[in-house]
C-alpha cells in the first residue's frame, strides 16, 4: 500500500512537471477584465529563406469574469508575418484538423491593426471558442492548422506540436 502511495504521488509530481513549459501572463484590458495569456508559440516557419521570411504563431487566451470569478471564455490568437516576396495571409479564418479527422471552421472576431515586428509586417486575429470547442482541444491533438484570408485566397498550412494548443490550455487553467 505504501509502495503504491508513492508511486501515485511521483506520478503526480511528472505530470505538473510535464507542464512545466507554461509561460502565461496576466493582464488588465481598458475596462478593467482581467485576462490571461499564454506566449506566443511558433506554429509554422519557412524553410526556403532565400525570397523571404514568413512565419506564424499561435497562442491562447482565457478572459475571466471578475463578478462570478470564473471563466468567461476563451480565444485563439493567430498571428502571421511576412517578409520579401512572401505572400501574406491575414488570418481572417482558421480551420482546425483534429487527429481523431474531426475538423473546426473559425472566423476571427477581431482583428488587430498590422504591426512591425522585428522588421516584419506582421497580421494578428482572435478566434472565439466555444465551450465544444475548448473540449475537443483539451481531448484531442491538433494534426494541423490551415489559415486562411478570404478576401485575398491566400492559405497557410501549418502542422505543430500536436499538442500545443491543449498544452497552453492547461497552463491557463493552472495559473496561479
């Protein structure tokens, strides 16, 4: 019984420290909402820098409802940069392939104004998710990421860490 007492508590302590990776921030909007954001994590990068630099990057943001403490929602944001002769994809929409074949269309809710990041020009949107949503990220992988501008026909295909976006949302959820 001892034996198995502390097996059960280093298991517990490889599976916080397994999520040691979590960079989360917490931080005020204009009306005083708190919300909580997880760094940005590369989720695609060219290869081929020979006509350019494009690159993308995704992270996950909990919003909180200070009135009930608790979760108000979630959201995804998207963040696209070109340089050169790259083409840029504004991710107006974001479609995500789960391993399991199941497949999630998002369109962003807001979109930020362009900004120059390390003399790239770089295009950032947030997608709202829904509480089915934020379920099929915490239970299963991401195979890849398709971004997409609609008003251009531009697309970017990403294919990250399977587990990103649950990661992140997991350390959301265990900030302190």
């Amino acid at each position: 019984m001892k034996k198995n007492l502390v097996l059960l508590t280093f298991t517990f302590f490889i599976a916080v420290a397994s999520n040691g990776q979590c960079n989360v921030i917490k931080k005020y909007f204009d009306d005083g909402h708190p919300y909580l954001i997880h760094a940005n994590e590369k989720i695609f990068a060219n290869s081929d820098l020979e006509y350019g630099i494009q690159a993308a990057y995704a992270q996950m943001m909990l919003v909180l409802d200070t009135t009930k403490d608790q979760v108000f929602f979630f959201s995804l944001i998207i963040m696209v940069g070109a340089k050169g002769s790259k083409k840029m994809v504004v991710p107006r929409k974001c479609t995500l392939y789960f391993t399991d074949g199941n497949i999630i269309d998002l369109a962003a809710q807001h979109l930020f104004n362009p900004e120059i990041v390390a003399s790239i020009m770089t295009n950032k949107c947030s997608f709202d998710l829904d509480t089915t949503t934020v379920f099929k990220i915490h239970n299963t992988s991401i195979s890849k990421i398709r971004i997409y501008d609609n008003r251009e026909q531009t697309e970017l295909f990403c294919q990250p860490y399977k587990d990103l976006l649950k990661e992140e949302f997991l350390c959301l959820l265990s900030y302190e």
